[in-house]
C-alpha cells in the first residue's frame, strides 16, 4: 500500500491510500470515523459488487445505513440528492456521523457534497470505484450537482477525511470507463508532467490491457500531482484551475448532448482536444503538438471528434455558465507548451468560433 498526503495549511490534511485489497482493511476506515452512526451511499452498479464487503469490514460496532442511487451522470441532481437527505434525517444521524461515499465520481461528488451540507457539515470518506475517481474526482474536495443548464454549477469545496483508492475494484470496471478514466490521467501529463505523458505514451497498451503494475504507477502519479495541485490551491483561486484543461468545453459537451450520453472522461478528452487546436491558433502550440495530444486520446480508445449535432452558437450559449468565467467573458484553460497549462484565459468569440467551426477531430 502507497500512502500520499494532502497537505492543506490548516487541519484538514488527509491521505489517500492506493493498492490492493483495501476496502477489507477495517483499520484504514476505523481510525476516520468519528462515531457509530455510518451512511454508505451507493449505486445501483456497485451495491451487488462490493457493499457487502464493506458492511462486513466495518463488522458490527456500528449503526450502517444504507442509500443506493441509480447509476449515471443523469442521476447527479437536487431530487436524487434529497434521498441522502431522507435517510440521514429518517435514521436520525448526528453531526458526528461520518458518510462513506462508495462508488465513481457520481456518487462521490453527490455524497460529498450532502456531507457537506447535512448539519452543516459531517465527515465523509471517499471510496472510490472507477478510475477517474481514483486518479481525480475523489481528491480535492469538490463536491455537487449538475443543473439542466450547467455541469456542477452548485456545490461546495468540502474535503473528505481520506481517500480509500482499491485497485482491484477496477477488475469489474467496464472498457469504456476504463478509457474514461484515462483522460483524466493523460491531463495531468499534459498541464504540468511531460515526463508522466511519455510515460503514457509508452505504457497505453499495458493500461488498457489492465496490467496491475502500469495501472498502480498510473494511480499513484496522477495522484501525486492532484495533491501537490489541491495542497497549494484548495479553493481555485489560481494553479488549481489548470486541472480543468478541456474541462469547459467537456463541460458543454455534456450538457448539450444530454447528460450521461458521453461519460466524463469523454468528453473530456474531446474539449482537450478543442483545447489545444484553440492554443494552435493562439500560436502556442504546433501541429505536431496537436496530432500529438489527438493521438494519445485516440490510443486510450477515447474519442476525438466532437458531437456533430452541436451548434456552435450552443457551445457559446453553453460554455458561457462556467466557473472560472469573470464578468461575463468566457475563460478557458490552454497549453502553452505540451507539458504546460495556462492560467484561465479570456478568450476572444471570434477565435473560439473558429476553433468550434474548423476543429473536427
């Protein structure tokens, strides 16, 4: 087992954990949880996989309450987030409760985000199951719900006592989420490790292969730089900003198309793509650089080509609800150099435009 750290300036700091066989490990959990009243929230695609290996590691000390969502993007809304509510309330849980989060980056950033809120505010420990929440959603404290108009536009920056990332929840992790996840892996070799993208390039055939080892230095690497990223900007005012590097236009992907039609991961490599062809044009980047970072996705089994049925007048209208957006410009994340990311630009409509009418994958 790896131990890193999350190192905050205050005493939220936490670990996160990665290797095998973790989520039986009764010690990990036990010395996080502050009481005997425990909250596992679910889907219904992880419940019959590894619930009850759960119930059993945490024996019988405790009060374990139980919520099972259904499964996907379209779920991550205020009504299925008041079903955590019901139980919580139902159950008659504390402030001293501790809600255990144990599915992909859904069920974390939901769960989180009703810790966040419930008494304002219990603890809660990540257990993530998908790739992507491994190596990204799981760390860092963002937490909420999608709205019909944007992606995670209402939320909260709550962190999480640790981070439990099992490598062999991964063996029931379909192919597709698998690639998914990767992405978020490829960013981080992007915006700020070449050395690790390399590394990728390399290695693409073992990861998707699932070899343990390739996928465990994967794990602990995308971890590393989240947490050095998390620890120096907990709450986004700056370098953290970088880890949404094609996030925007993902971000619009999703909505537009319809949440749950492309997974995260998807989408987000298809805005990274957007991403970079948009840093061409800025001059930042070369051809080379963008047939470079089009092909490390396309190897991840990832899809390059953005969604035909969208307009570029609802990429704008679209990309226009976001975050790092500052009275009313829109602002993205761009490379500067394969390898390095830039702080979020406002960027002129004319040459977003021509990104969104001449980028076709």
């Amino acid at each position: 087992m790896k131990e890193l750290q999350v190192a905050l300036n205050n005493d939220r700091s936490y670990p996160i954990y990665i290797g095998a066989g973790l989520l039986t490990q009764a010690e990990l959990l036990t010395k996080h949880i502050r009481s005997k009243q425990i909250l596992i929230v679910t889907n219904e695609t992880i419940a019959p996989l590894y619930l009850a290996k759960l119930q059993t590691a945490l024996g019988g000390d405790y009060q374990v309450e139980t919520v099972i969502l259904p499964d996907g993007e379209q779920y991550k809304t205020l009504e299925y987030l008041e079903k955590i509510f019901d139980q919580l309330l139902a159950k008659k849980f504390s402030r001293n409760a501790t809600l255990i989060a144990l599915g992909g980056g859904v069920i974390g950033d939901m769960g989180g985000f009703a810790a966040a809120c419930y008494q304002r505010g219990i603890a809660f420990i990540q257990i993530p199951t998908t790739l992507l929440a491994q190596v990204d959603s799981s760390v860092g404290g963002k937490t909420g719900v999608n709205h019909p108009l944007g992606k995670n536009m209402i939320g909260a920056f709550y962190q999480p006592q640790c981070v439990i990332a099992d490598a062999d929840v991964l063996d029931t992790l379909d192919d597709r989420q698998l690639s998914a996840g990767l992405a978020e892996v490829i960013k981080y070799g992007l915006i700020r490790d070449p050395a690790f993208l390399e590394w990728l390039e390399t290695n693409m055939p073992k990861l998707l292969a699932r070899d343990k080892d390739a996928l465990a230095c994967a794990i602990e690497r995308s971890c590393i730089n989240k947490a050095e990223v998390v620890g120096e900007d907990e709450f986004e005012s700056g370098v953290r900003a970088t880890l949404n590097l094609g996030h925007t236009f993902g971000h619009a992907i999703e909505t537009g198309s319809g949440y749950g039609h492309y997974l995260h991961g998807e989408a987000v490599a298809i805005g990274t793509c957007f991403a970079a062809d948009l840093s061409r044009r800025l001059g930042w980047l070369n051809d080379a650089d963008v047939n470079r970072i089009i092909a490390v996705f396309k190897a991840a089994n990832l899809p390059a080509t953005p969604p035909k049925e969208m307009t570029t007048e609802q990429y704008v209208d679209l990309m226009a609800v976001d975050k790092k957006n500052v009275d009313g410009k829109i602002r993205v994340i761009l490379l500067e150099a394969v390898g390095k990311a830039s702080l979020p630009v406002n960027v002129d409509l004319a040459q977003l435009q021509a990104t969104l009418n001449g980028y076709a994958g």
